[in-house]
C-alpha cells in the first residue's frame, strides 16, 4: 500500500503506520508469546522460532524484549536469519517511541555486526 505513493510524498507518520500494518500482519499468523518463549526455552538454538517469538512481542508493543530477541538471531547466525533479524530491528527503531530504547539498541546492532 505505501509502495503505491511516491516516496518524496511519504512521511514519518505513513511510514510508522505501514510498519504497523505489516507488524500486526505477521503476528495474526503467530502463536501467543507465551507460547514461543515456552518453544524458545526448549530449544534455545531455533532461530526461526525466535525469530517468531521477536514478531508476536513488537505486535504485542514489548519493544525492548522483542530487540533482545531479533539481537540474539544476529549474534548466532551468519546467513538469511541474521538479516531478517537485522531488519526486524529496523522496524522497531520506525515504531518505539522510546529514543534511549533505540539509541542503545542501534549501538549494540552495529557492534553485532562489525
């Protein structure tokens, strides 16, 4: 939907509100948190369920749980994961409103990756 209206007319706001959208998206298709951390702790080594556990908490507005999550995907793998982690990130430094949150998860990604 956003791709539809050229760039030069976006704003911030449109923006946040498509990355909510397309949060509110994944989630509907995700289980509960409480159920994926109950997968996570089983399995600590499953990334894509993680992964899973990232969606449903940023859908779930636990901005800074849900950072610590998609950090730990970019900290254990080296390939396609780490990446869809990498922008998951992104996402959530769009949507929190919290700019300490942001700044420090922003450093923290950027040392991940150097």
């Amino acid at each position: 939907a956003l791709d539809a209206v050229p760039e030069i007319e976006r704003d911030d706001r449109a923006v946040q509100v498509a990355a909510r959208v397309d949060v509110a998206c994944k989630a509907a298709e995700l289980p509960p948190a409480e159920a994926l951390r109950a997968a996570v702790a089983a399995r600590p080594d499953a990334l894509e369920t993680r992964l899973q556990l990232a969606e449903r908490l940023v859908a779930d507005g636990d901005h800074a749980a849900a950072l610590e999550s998609y950090l730990e995907v970019v900290r254990r793998d080296r390939k396609a994961l780490r990446d869809r982690a990498r922008l998951g990130m992104l996402d959530v430094f769009r949507l929190a409103d919290d700019a300490d949150l942001v700044s420090a998860y922003r450093r923290r990604l950027a040392a991940e990756l150097n």
